[in-house]
C-alpha cells in the first residue's frame, strides 16, 4: 500500500507538469493585441515586478512560522502545526504558489496592524469608515470614466458569489470589428503583469463570444467560443448551458445544408450583441463559473479556471469598439460594522478555558471575502445553546486573501468574534483537502473534541437535531453524513470535479460523504494528522473524496470503519426535516433560523 500511494504522490507532482503544458499551448487564434500587454504594461512600469524563483524557500517558512510579531495570536493556533505539512516535497500543486502569496500577504498584514496600533488614538468610527472605504459595496463609473484608458471599475475587495457587474453600451456602428471586457486580478506572486481571470471577446466579423483566461505563466488558456460546436454544446456550468441553446441549434441544423449565408443570417439574429444598438449586460458570479446576461437572457458561461477564481479579481477593464453609457459592480463584499458599534456578546465566540473536551468541533470552510455569509452564520444557528455554552465549538478556516485589505478586515473580523482561524496558506480551491488536514489538527491539538465536523459557509447546520442524532453513534472509527458508496471519479476536462488518470488511476473511489457536511470521530482525525505528518497518506484536491480515501486506509490498517449514512444531510438546496442544507444565501440562512424559531419546525424558504 505504501508505495502505490508513494505512486499517486508522484502522479500528482506530474500532473502538475501535465497541467502547466496543457495551459501553456498559446492561442493563436487572438492576435497579439489582445493579450495584456496594452492593458496592464503602462501600469506595471509602477511596480517592481516582482522576480521570485517559484517553490518554497525556507526564508518564507520562516517568516510565516517564527515570527514573534504573529507567535500566540489567538488566530493563529493551527499555525505552528502546520509547518510540517507544507514542506511535503509531494504538495499539492498549488502548495508553493499558495504559501508564497501568504508570506506576501503576511508581511502587508503585519505592517498594517503595526501601524494601527501605533495609531491607537484612531477612535473606533474612524475604523469603520475606513473598512466601508477600504471595502464599497458598489462601485460605478461615470462619463469621464469611461474613456477605456484607465480600468473601468475597480473592486478593491474582489467579487464573491452575490456580487454582479452591469454594463450598459452601445457597440460602435462603422469602425470596430471587436469589442472586450476583461476582469483582471490581483498580481500573483512572481509575476510582472496581473492576470486575466476573464478575457469576454465580442467578435463582429464572424460574430462571436471567445472567453479565456491568461497569465503570464501559463500564457492563454484553452478558449471557449460561442456559437458552439461539437461536445462543448452539452456542457453546463452551474446548470446553465456555456452558450445559448437556440444560437447553437440554429448553427448546428443550417450546417449540414452547407449553406454558409443562410447559417451566418440566422445567427446574427441571434446573436446577443448588434453593431449601434444599445444593450445591458450583467455578469454574474455562480459557485462554478462566470455567466453572462444580454438584455435579460442568459447567454454564455464560463467555468472558474484553477487558481483564477472571482475572488481574485480587482478590477474590470473594457476596449474596442464599445462605447460604454454606464457601468457598475454591485453586491461586492462588505465587511460588518464591527469597529463601531460595540460588537454584540452574543455573537462573539464563548470562552473555552476550562472545558477540556468538548463534543463537537465545527470547522466552516470560509473564504476571506465572504463577510456576510459569516455574519448570517453567527446569527442563526451558532446560537444554539449548546454552541453558546461551549458544548460545541464553530470555527471559521480562512485562507489569506491576495488583497491586504481584505486581510486587514478579516483580521479586525477575527479579534471581534474570537471563531476565525487563518490558515498559512492563499485560499486556492485546489488546497481545500490542507485545510481539511488544519481542521484534524484543530479537533486533536488546539480545540480537543470527540467529534469533528467539516461544513461550508453556505451551510445551515441544525446543531440540536445532529448532537441528538450523534447520540446513538459509535464514538470512534465514524464516518457520518451524506455519503457516496459508489461513485467514480470525473474525467471530463474542465470540469471542477475532474480527476485526471494521475491523480487517480482506479475508476472508482472509495466510500466518502459530500462536502457540505460530514462529521468523524476523534480517532480518525489523529490518524489523519499523524499520516499526513508522516507522509503515508497521500494529498488529493478534492477534500471530501481525499478524506474517504484516508478513512479507507483507517479501515484497512486499523479499526473497521462505520459508515453511517443518512439522507437529512442535503448537499444542494433544502427538504423539510434537514440536519443540514447546503447552497442558502445569507438571507435564506437567517430566514431557515427565524422558521425555526418562530414555528419550531425545519422547513425550507425557497
Ligand atoms: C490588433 O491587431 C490587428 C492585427 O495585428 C490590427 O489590424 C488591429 O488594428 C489591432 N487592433 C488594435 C486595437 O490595436
Ligand atoms: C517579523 O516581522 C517583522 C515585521 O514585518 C520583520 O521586521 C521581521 O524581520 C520578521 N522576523 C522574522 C524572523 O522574519
Ligand atoms: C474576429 O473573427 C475574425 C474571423 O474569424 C478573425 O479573423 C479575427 O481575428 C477575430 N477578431 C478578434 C478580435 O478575435
Ligand atoms: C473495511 O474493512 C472491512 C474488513 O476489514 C472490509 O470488509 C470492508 O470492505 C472495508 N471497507 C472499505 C470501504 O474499504
């Protein structure tokens, strides 16, 4: 057993050299024009470009790990554990590139609090009118704005699932062929120009909608066109279809008749975008992708590209043949006022001293942007009773953000309400199953709890009806939740999901319980821990399949694993009589809460 996993470890470093070489093949089909270089090379002459050789070195370690001006911070408590585990040879792909930004980040962040503290005459209204300047909820550009020289919007605190982007234009009548918007993110760390985390190009001339990403080390990605063809037709993002249906179709049924005038008449037609007629176009931000509506109807998709999430994004940027009358970010991520006004007892967490072990340890799964499906959180069920009276702890896992801003709030957010552990690392989807492994570490070492569950942030957790539940449960070798005895893995390209051959060369996995919310006794955890330390468990992106893969190996080499499944565990959208429900926006979070409440019962609110 030992050295197959030792195979898939080694599988995994060359999937990272696979992934690097399917991203590098460049895109002929865009013309030089359109790469950043006229967006982002005037800018960049600003900045140092930053020239760092790309794997972990040792200083960064050390700064992360010894610095005395972070030791004992009471966010930090999985910190000190965690050195161990990313000096893995075997990482994650995203591990160096991860760590690497949190150093940077790390560095702003200390800086800030230093100078903050000096400051401490600052009053505390004065904080808080810096947090909603430092993080808007709306941004807009007006006339003067909008002559395409200088970014169009920025978004200083990035874009979370909420937040949407309108533009209202006008496509030039005579000249322009082409017009682009770009969303652009945060610089990553050792290269010169920011990335493209969405290039939208509107083609007049064959007409058409080619989106991709770029960055300066993996150049373009692999384009997605609209109309589409071939097997592209059937593939949905966040169930909605990467281009409109009836402009495919309409392309599809005219082509076999070859009759080339007719099929290009029939999807301009069609074709969302006309030459010197206005349009509104929002741009929304789904769990799996970029979608975007034309004057009402939906019209392509794009799935999140590894690395390249909506978070990351700072600013939006629009060129060509496109005169723009108005343009607007709305719903963007704002932090809670908890400078202040006198941040509510009742929502901060309780005091552990003195309890030596507790029941329930809950891990949420957060992301630093996510300020008010935090808040929503701490509003509904973190007031159970039983989480009030330090029977079960609920801790928020953060990774840095790219943005010192947002590290700054979140930082501010973690010293209000005490529940919020940050994690040495930049919050990259692929280095989900890390946190996975700071959450056994956690539930053993720092917070000690006989049981330990992971949930989402996006996640509304009946607290009495679980520990009730629990109640009749083994109190070790558990695996509890929602879980998939059969299931194989995806190896569709481009899909969130998709596992290559490397990564996984069975066609099936072993047993493991979705994401949203799974619960394992403390005996796993340990073992988790002390495989991960000894490097006997292998690393595996996909965090709640990684964990069925390390219970299998529990079960193999030391206790018989009960799996438990029940169904009260929904990992998308709501049923009556939930233990838990997943994808509830933070209004439906509050609204779950109130039901509760008021009619005593467990209905849902869509
Ligand atoms: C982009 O490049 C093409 C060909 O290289 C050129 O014809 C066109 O004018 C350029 N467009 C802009 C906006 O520079
Ligand atoms: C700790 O942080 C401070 C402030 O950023 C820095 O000056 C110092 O060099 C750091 N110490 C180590 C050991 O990295
Ligand atoms: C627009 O489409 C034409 C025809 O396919 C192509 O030659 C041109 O390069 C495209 N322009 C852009 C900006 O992609
Ligand atoms: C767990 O172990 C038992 C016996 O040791 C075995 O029968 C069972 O198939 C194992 N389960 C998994 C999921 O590997």
């Amino acid at each position: 057993m030992k050295n197959w996993s030792l195979g898939i470890s080694i599988s995994v470093v060359v999937l990272t050299l696979v992934f690097v070489i399917r991203y590098e093949q460049p895109d002929h089909k865009l013309p030089r024009n359109h790469t950043v270089d006229d967006v982002s090379k005037e800018e960049e002459s600003v900045h140092e470009p930053a020239k760092k050789p790309h794997f972990i070195t040792l200083e960064d370690l050390d700064y992360l790990f010894l610095n005395e001006s972070l030791y004992g911070e009471e966010g930090l408590l999985v910190w000190s554990h965690m050195r161990p585990f990313l000096e893995r040879p075997d990482a994650l792909p995203e591990t160096a590139q991860g760590i690497e930004e949190a150093t940077l980040a790390m560095k702003d962040l200390v800086f800030l609090i230093n100078k903050e503290k000096r400051a401490s005459s600052s009053s505390a209204a004065m904080v808080s009118k810096e947090s909603r300047r430092n993080c808007p909820d709306f941004v807009t550009a007006i006339d003067g704005d909008l002559s395409g020289l200088r970014p169009l919007l920025e978004l200083p605190c990035g874009l979370t699932e909420d937040s949407s982007i309108t533009l209202v234009g006008v496509p030039d009548e005579e000249h322009s062929r082409s017009f682009q918007i770009q969303l652009v993110g945060s610089r990553l760390s050792g290269e010169s120009y920011h990335p493209i985390i969405l290039s939208y190009v509107v083609n007049f001339s064959e007409p058409s909608i080619v989106q991709n990403t770029w960055t300066e080390k993996l150049g373009w990605g692999s384009e997605t066109r609209c109309p589409c063809h071939g097997s592209v037709r059937n593939q949905i993002v966040d169930e909605l279809p990467l281009c409109n249906r009836r402009t495919s179709r309409i392309a599809l049924e005219e082509s076999p008749n070859g009759d080339a005038t007719m099929e290009l008449s029939l999807e301009n037609a069609n074709f969302p975008f006309i030459k010197g007629s206005p349009f509104t176009a929002t741009l929304w931000f789904g769990l799996e992708g970029f979608h975007m509506t034309v004057d009402g109807r939906h019209e392509t998709s794009f799935a999140y590209r590894e690395k390249l999430e909506p978070w990351l994004v700072s600013a939006v940027k629009v060129s060509g043949g496109l005169k723009l009358l108005s343009a607007s970010a709305t719903r963007l991520p704002v932090p809670d006022d908890h400078a202040s006004v006198a941040v509510e007892e009742q929502l901060t967490a309780p005091s552990l001293s003195g309890v030596t072990k507790i029941a329930l340890l809950v891990g949420v799964f957060s992301t630093g942007n996510n300020f008010k499906r935090r808040m929503a959180l701490r509003r509904s069920w973190m007031q159970y009773e039983a989480v009030r009276s330090g029977k079960v702890a609920v801790r928020f896992l953060i990774g840095l953000h790219t943005n010192e801003k947002v590290n700054l709030e979140m930082w501010r957010e973690a010293k209000a309400y005490g529940d919020i552990q940050f994690m040495p690392f930049v919050d990259y989807y692929g280095l989900l199953s890390l946190k996975t492994v700071a959450l056994c570490i956690l539930g053993t070492k720092v917070i000690p709890a006989k049981y330990i569950m992971k949930t989402d942030d996006d996640a509304f957790v009946r607290i009495d009806e679980l520990l009730s539940s629990l109640q009749e449960k083994p109190s070790s070798a558990l695996l509890y939740g929602l879980i998939s005895f059969e299931s194989s893995p995806d190896r569709e390209q481009g899909s969130k999901w998709y596992i290559s051959k490397e990564e996984w060369p069975l066609d099936s996995y072993p047993p493991w319980a979705h994401g949203p919310g799974y619960i394992i006794s403390q005996d796993i955890a340990k073992f988790v821990v002390k495989g991960h330390r000894q490097r006997d468990l292998i690393l595996f992106k996909l965090e709640d399949v990684a964990m069925g893969i390390w219970i299998q190996r529990y079960n193999q080499t030391v206790k018989r694993v009960k799996y438990i499944n029940d169904r009260r565990f929904h990992n998308s959208g709501c049923l009556s009589d939930y233990i838990l429900v997943h994808y509830q926006t933070p209004r439906l979070v509050l609204c779950l809460w109130e039901k509760l409440q008021k009619e005593s019962q467990s209905v849902c609110c869509e």
